[in-house]
C-alpha cells in the first residue's frame, strides 16, 4: 500500500486517557460460524484472557471499563459489513471502524490503537478503476476496502443500427457508412477514455480493468496515454449490465495477482539494492529502525504476519526491539508491547509509505529480516 496518511487520520486517542482497548471482529455473515451471533463468542474469549493477564488493580480497572464500552457496541451490533474495529478508552471514548472485507477477530490493550489491520486492509484492497464497456454505454466503477461505487457512466450518441448502408450505389455508399462509423465509434472511444483518464488522475488510482466486449476494450487500451495503460492489469470479457456483485467477483483474481506481482518485483529491488550497499536501501530490524529514528524512511516493507516485542524510549520516541536501553538516551524502555504498531506510527508520522508483503515475497523479505525499507538517501 502507498499512503501518508498520519496514524491519528485512522484512529484519533487521547495519549492522557491510558491504554486503548482494540477489539476487531470478523462478522461476515456470509460465513456460517459467524451467524445467529456466533461473532461474540471469540471476543469475549479473548477479552477474558487480556483481564486474566493484568495484575495492577489501577489498570484492571481501567480495562474493565473499556471491555464493558466494547462489548456493549458488539451486543447491539447489527452486521452491515464484513468487519468491524472498536476502539474504547477509559475517557468513555468509543471510535468504531466498518471495513467491508474480512479481517481475523483479535483483541488488543496497549498505549496506542492497534492499527495495523486498518494499515493492512488498505494495503490489500486498494482503489482499482475498472472500466465496463460495450458498443452501446460505458460504466466506470471504483472498487476500494470491498465498497464498489459507480461513477456517471457515458452513452454511446452514435450506436451502430445498420449493417448495410441504403442507396443505388451499394459499394459506394457502404464504403461511406462504414467510414462514418468508425469516426463515431472512434469518439465514443475517445470520451471513455478521457473519463477514465480524469478518474485515476482525480482518485490518484494505479490499477486498472478493462471490461466488457474484449475487442472494445482492446481498442479503448490502444487510446489511453502510455502512463495509464501501464496500469491496466487485466482484460475481462463481462456483460455491459453486470451487477455490482459479478463485477466485484470477476475483478478478484486479477486484483489478487497484481498485487502479488508488485510485492515480487519491489521486494528483489530492495534486496538488491541493500546488498549493493551503495543505493539506499536497507533491511533487517536494526538496520530498519536505525533508519526510521533519524527519519531517513521513504517506503517501509514489512512481511505478512511478522510480529516483533518492543518498546518506544519515553524521552526520544526511539523505537527498540533488539536492544532495550536506548542507545541515545542511554535509559531502559518497557513495558513491551507489540512493536509492529509502534513502527507503522512512526512511519506514518514520518511521512513515509508503507508496503506489507506476503506470498513469495513475504518469504523472501523473511529471509532478510521479515523487514526492510527504501530511504530517502
């Protein structure tokens, strides 16, 4: 995913109201264990073993009050959407978040919001334009976070109703037609394209499918500008009226795959470049926060489901792991706490972009670290 949004953009907190309490349920209803409430019954498992594990009675109760806040969200929940994210504070504060695709039910107490599956879902789901078209209307759609929205679609003014042009001089005349046709058939084409063009301009959106009558779309790809056709992903053959539903399932593979690919292909450039010691490029938990301390970030990597202990220097904000006497302030940090949210804070904070991999290229980032990222010199 390629963001800058700050951390406080995705969950605001108070840092003076104590620990925030995350609770992320999975309540897709599409999945039968989730039914007839069944949603509750691992949250409320999980949150028993979080006040089973507190042993300052000053925190205890301040826990106590944030599980009451989020169960009673959950108990009168009614599912919408494939996730929900509650986040309670013992101010009282109650900030949920809706997310239509499916995240695992989890529960977390720490000194700052558990962002990581908001960061996470971005990543995956990114904005993506896909373009439906036949010879008669186009439809442009944008599909981001599992929400599909359709935008103003266009109408073709010059629909092809002959086959055959009238007149005495049938070759002549059909010669005319056909050539009068095309140069409709060739505006129409321009105007989607244009629309398409605005779209990913405006949205600031890098992936792109063309849908429909694959000859149609073939020749709209052969009108977009070389930047945009860089980023057509696929061509798929689907009826110009399409429900919201079969398109959203027809664009999931190639979605899937592009994503794959990028994560592949940025992953062996940063490895090359580390290795290389001369671009700027680095990798492995140390070397990586070295770098986010002095600010020198410009995308952060990160492997699906690495999970690091750690803690951030009260005085500097200096984020340790391996070592936890802070090498600038020379003082010892705790309590431990997970440290992947501490790093993508800071990264955001910084201004930095911020890309989790998984797949082949989780594996291969692993093998480095689980951790890398792209500096800015």
């Amino acid at each position: 995913m390629r963001t800058e949004t700050r951390p406080t953009q995705f969950v605001k907190y108070d840092e003076n109201a104590g620990k925030v309490l995350t609770v992320v349920v999975n309540v897709d209803q599409s999945t039968s264990a989730n039914r007839n409430r069944e949603f509750e019954v691992p949250v409320n498992s999980k949150l028993r073993e979080i006040e089973a594990r507190i042993k300052d009675e000053a925190e205890l109760s301040q826990y106590r009050f944030c599980a009451d806040l989020s169960r009673q969200f959950i108990d009168s929940y009614q599912p919408r959407s494939k996730s929900v994210m509650v986040f309670t504070q013992a101010n009282g504060s109650v900030i949920t978040r809706e997310l239509n695709v499916p995240l695992e039910t989890e529960v977390c107490w720490q000194d700052l919001p558990h962002i990581r599956p908001l960061v996470e879902a971005g990543d995956e789901f990114k904005e993506i334009l896909i373009v439906l078209m036949d010879g008669k209307q186009s439809r442009f759609l944008t599909s981001h976070l599992g929400i599909m929205t359709e935008h103003p679609g266009t109408v073709n003014p010059f629909p092809t109703s002959h086959t055959q042009a009238p007149g005495n001089d049938k070759t002549k005349s059909q010669a005319s037609f056909h050539r009068k046709s095309d140069e409709k058939k060739h505006l129409y084409l321009k105007a989607a394209a244009e629309m398409a063009e605005t779209i990913a301009a405006t949205r600031s959106i890098n992936r792109i499918v063309l849908a429909g009558n694959n000859g149609i779309s073939k020749e709209l790809y052969s009108l977009l500008p070389k930047t945009l056709q860089q980023h057509v992903i696929s061509f798929e053959v689907l009826q110009a009226h399409a429900t919201l539903g079969e398109i959203s399932a027809v664009i999931a593979k190639p979605r899937y795959q592009a994503e794959r690919e990028n994560e592949s292909a940025k992953v062996q450039t940063l490895l090359d470049r580390a290795r290389s010691h001369a671009a700027a490029a680095v990798t492995g938990i140390a070397d990586t926060t070295e770098a986010l301390a002095e600010g020198r970030i410009h995308e952060l990597l990160y492997a699906q489901g690495m999970t690091l202990s750690g803690a951030a220097c009260s005085s500097c904000g200096r984020i340790l792991v391996t070592h936890l006497t802070c090498p600038k302030c020379q003082v010892e940090v705790g309590p431990l706490g997970d440290a992947m949210d501490l790093i993508l804070g800071a990264a955001l904070d910084s201004g930095a972009r911020i890309e989790q991999v998984r797949g082949k290229a989780a594996e291969a980032l692993m093998a480095a670290g689980g951790i890398g990222a792209f500096l800015k010199y």
